[in-house]
C-alpha cells in the first residue's frame, strides 16, 4: 500500500488521527493497520510552489542492497528527476554494531551500475553535509539539547530493571506497554542528585495530552549518548531540506514519532509517501528464501541495469498504457507518483529473466557478441575471445540466451555429444527404427570418402549441397533425413539449426581454440564413436524396454 502525509492531491491519503497540534488534521480514523497524515498548510507547511523539490535515498549499511530498497531509490529518483529537483543519498550508520564501511561501498556501487546517480552525498559531497550519520552525532546532540532546554525533553534515569517492571505491571493490567512518566516532572533538586552521582539517563520526549494510548514518552537519546533512528532521521531530513520522503511502508509507525519531533523543533514537514513492499510469489514479505533479493546478486547473476531498473519500476507502478519497456530516461519522463499502486507487487523472477533477454538482444550485436566471448573465455570455455568461431556461435545461439551466464551453458550444450544417453532414452526409439543403422552405414561411407568434410570446409553453403545429395542418395528428406543427422553427428534430437551446428562443432575441432577442460569431441572422434555403436545390443535394449513398457500399463 502507498500511504501518505500530504497536503496535497498527488500524494494518497488514507486515513488521519487526531492530533491537538495545530499543524495536524482534527479527525480520527484507522483504515486497516495504515493510517497517515495530513497537514494544515497554513502552518508550517513546505510549499510546492516556493521550495525546490529534494528527496533522499538513506540505506544502513548494515548488508547488502536489497531489491526493494532499489526500488525505493529508484522511485526517489525518478520523482527528483522529474521534478527538476535533487536526489540525496544519505548513509544511516547509526547501528555501530552491524554497520560496515564494506556494505556501504558495496551500496555506493550497486547504486551507480543501476545508473542512480546522487547529486548529494558520499563521493559526491553537497551543501548540506557530512552524508553519514555517523559523522552527525554532533547536530544530534545540539538540537537534543535545545529540546531539554525548552522543556519539550527530559532526562529519564529509569533503569532497564524498572522499565522492565513497568512492561510487566502493565501487561497484567492489559495495557500498552508504554512508560509511565516517571521522571517527567521530576524537582531540579531530584535530577542534580542524579546527575551528580553519575546515573545513566536517557533524553525522552515529553509527553503531551494527545488520543493515542500507545504511545508514551518515547526515548530519542540513549544512555551511552548514542542517539535512535526516529530523531537522527527527523533532524536529518529537515535540516538537509529534505521536501519529500518516498519509502517503504515499514517505515509508516514511525511517521507519528517524527511528526512529533518535527513539531518540537519547529520544523516544516515534508511530504510522506510510503510504498507498499515487494512480495514473494507466496505473497509474504520477499526473503532470502525465496532466492536473489539483492542487487548485487543478479549483477553477479549476468542482469543488465536497465532491465532492473525497467523492471523494478514495474513493481508498482506503470504508465497508463500497455508498454512495458522504460528506459531510464524515459522513465523520467513518464514517472508520476499517482501512478504508484497501493496493493503489494510480487517478483517476478521469470519476468525479470524475460525483460533482461529483451535488453540483451536490443544492444549493439558488436557489444553482445563482446560481453559473451569474454563470458566464454572467462568462464574456462574457449581459449580466444575473438575469430569466426566465436561470431558464428554466438549469432546461432544468442535467441536462446536471457542472460550473459546462459552463454556457458548454450555452448556447453552445443559442444556436448551425450549419443549414448540419447540412443537409450524413449524419445530415440522412433529414430532407431527408421533403419538408423542404415543411414548411420550411409553417413560413415560419406565421411570416409571425404565428401562430408570437404562440404564442411565450405561452410553452410558446402553443407547444403551435400546434404541435399546425401538426402537424394537415401530417398530422405525432410525429418526422416535430419532428425538422423542430428542424433549421429550433435548426439541429441533438440537443437538449433543442424546446418549451422555441425558446421562450428567442425570448425571447433580444427580450430583448437576449445578449451582442453571442456573434453569437446572432435566430428573426427564423433565418427570413431559411430563405429563402435553395436546396433544388435541397442535393438535388444530397446525391444526390452517396450515390452516392460506394454506389461506395466
């Protein structure tokens, strides 16, 4: 679901809850478990018209980018460019623990292979820096104090015993687990006392005489001066001039706690959209478990960025019409956030996949057939990455590859020789039967009278006029000619054109730019196999197999 704080028609309203601040809506309601608000815009609001439009992409650096959190980059992005406004990176590494400058690079660098360019941030620099949170701790603290010194926080010298205890008295009187204020309007007398014997103290927001029962005097400085996320971020956003605020619908519960602390501070709001989250087939939040979840994944996975990026904006969001491929820029062009839909978008992996080969085949043929010759190369393959070879190849098989990682395992396929296997299965019988013996005679005396390879030499042009002599000389044509021809000479019944095939699996042989790991068999070695077949035994096999075959069913 997209929920908002707007004041303004492009940007969804769902439902308000009383405030009696002046600058909130005075009426209350819940649809489902999202509310949002709604501001005044007489008081203290941004305005459309006289501030320029900047939003802010701010991960934690505590793993890898997720696809949602790309997708709310992306979002954040296309709204800023669109605008003609800024787009903010800004890195929340307040978590000390878990935070890590290796997952912050590894951020920075999926961000810029997806095209995400920031205008403001790390490696960037801006007006309204430093970009880490980590380097901010010094603001936190300054606008902290100047809560407690107009009285809107005080120090709270609760222990973790105590407030446990207030979490067990109020749950056997079945009532929210909030604090109860207890060093709210503590004597001067009472917190010197504190203070001089070195207690630990937390700075707590006062609390006020609004409708919301769940919701006590929440903590916004820890003991150890460390301050929490719901202050960081509200401090963040606005003095980085912060006017919107596009994200994760996770994020909803905590609009309340910074709309409060915007109020403290006396700080304009920004506009709130939350987006709904991607989910999984199974319509539950996306996981590990449900295989790749983050960008760096599919880049390693051979993904292109403007398939993600085209794809990811789908989650969500489309343009009104039946198209479904964006580039970036045209993304920017037609991106509007009233076109971001309020209910869940599942990934689809099988989707991605189909858009990414769509990418693929629509770059310059020069810059595929790169990309998948220094695939092959890399991959242990192919000793070269560059010859007739290699262009032949990747023209016949490039339909069939969505990704740059498939190339391995299409020209695998195309140099394997599985005859034995294929010979034996259920599928070959057909074949057998069709007096394969025979034809494979005819073929062997073919291939020893030099005719078949010098039509090789030739390319598909030698091929064609042999094949269709050889095919004259049998009384065959058509798939009672090549269906032969394939099994004998690629060992398999599927594939691409067996003209162009059998030409490169001659070329591969005497080229000698397959790598030796590969253990491809030469047309020469294939012809020695085709000796050794002993047709009596396989008959025999497959006569078994039949008559197994008629007495189970």
């Amino acid at each position: 679901m997209m929920a908002v704080l707007s004041n303004s028609s492009p940007w969804t309203k769902v439902a308000t809850p009383s405030f009696p601040f002046q600058f909130l809506h005075q009426s209350y309601s819940y649809t489902s478990r999202i509310f949002s608000f709604r501001r005044k815009f007489s008081v203290n609001a941004l305005s459309q018209q006289s501030l320029p439009v900047r939003v802010r992409f701010a991960p934690s650096p505590t793993g890898n980018l997720h696809v949602g959190g790309a997708r709310t980059a992306l979002f954040n992005y296309l709204f800023a460019r669109s605008k003609g406004g800024k787009f903010v990176l800004r890195i929340e590494d307040t978590d000390l623990e878990r935070s890590t400058r290796e997952s912050e690079e590894a951020v920075l660098r999926d961000l810029t292979w997806l095209g995400l360019d920031w205008d403001e941030g790390p490696g960037v620099g801006g007006d309204y820096g430093p970009y880490r949170q980590s380097e901010r701790n010094s603001l936190y603290k300054e606008y902290a104090e100047k809560l407690l010194q107009s009285g809107q926080v005080y120090r709270c010298f609760c222990s973790n015993e105590e407030l446990e205890k207030m979490k067990e008295f109020a749950k056997l009187k079945n009532l929210p687990p909030v604090y109860t204020g207890k060093w709210a309007y503590a004597t001067d007398k009472e917190v010197e006392e504190e203070l001089a014997k070195g207690t630990p103290y937390t700075f707590r927001v006062l609390k006020v005489s609004w409708n919301l029962d769940t919701l006590g005097d929440f903590v916004i400085m820890r003991s150890n001066g460390q301050p929490v996320y719901n202050f960081c971020v509200t401090v963040d956003d606005a003095t980085m001039a912060i006017s919107h605020v596009i994200r994760a619908e996770e994020h909803l519960p905590n609009t309340l706690r910074q709309a409060l602390i915007y109020k403290a501070l006396e700080f304009p709001m920004p506009h709130f959209a939350h987006v709904s989250l991607i989910l999984a087939p199974d319509r539950s939040k996306l996981s590990k478990r449900h295989g790749a979840t983050s960008v760096g994944q599919y880049r390693e996975m051979g993904y292109l960025p403007e398939a993600v990026n085209n794809y990811l904006a789908l989650l969500g969001w489309g343009d009104g019409t039946d198209n479904e491929f964006f580039t970036l820029d045209k993304l920017v062009e037609r991106f509007t956030i009233e076109r971001v839909n309020k209910s869940g978008a599942v990934f689809d992996s099988t989707k991605l996949r189909w858009m990414n080969g769509h990418y693929l085949r629509a770059r310059p043929s020069e810059e595929v057939t790169k990309l998948i010759a220094e695939r092959w190369k890399t991959a242990g393959l192919l000793t070269v990455s560059e010859g007739p070879f290699v262009d032949e190849s990747i023209e016949q098989l490039k339909d069939g590859i969505d990704l740059i990682t498939d190339a391995d395992k299409a020209l695998s396929n195309l140099l394997s020789y599985p005859l034995h296997d294929t010979l034996e299965s259920h599928e070959a019988e057909s074949v057998i039967q069709d007096n394969l013996q025979e034809f494979c005679a005819s073929l062997l005396a073919a291939y020893d009278s030099g005719d078949l390879v010098r039509a090789l030499e030739e390319g598909q042009a030698g091929w064609k006029n042999w094949v269709k002599s050889f095919g004259k000389s049998l009384k065959r044509k058509g798939k009672s000619l090549f269906m032969p021809l394939r099994l004998l000479l690629t060992g398999k019944l599927h594939g691409p054109d067996i003209g162009a095939s059998v030409v490169l699996l001659y070329q591969a042989g005497t080229t000698g730019i397959i790598a030796p790991e590969v253990g491809f068999v030469t047309i020469d070695e294939r012809f020695k196999v085709l000796r050794q077949i002993n047709w009596e035994t396989l008959s025999k096999d497959h006569a078994v197999k039949e008559e197994t075959a008629s007495l189970s069913n």
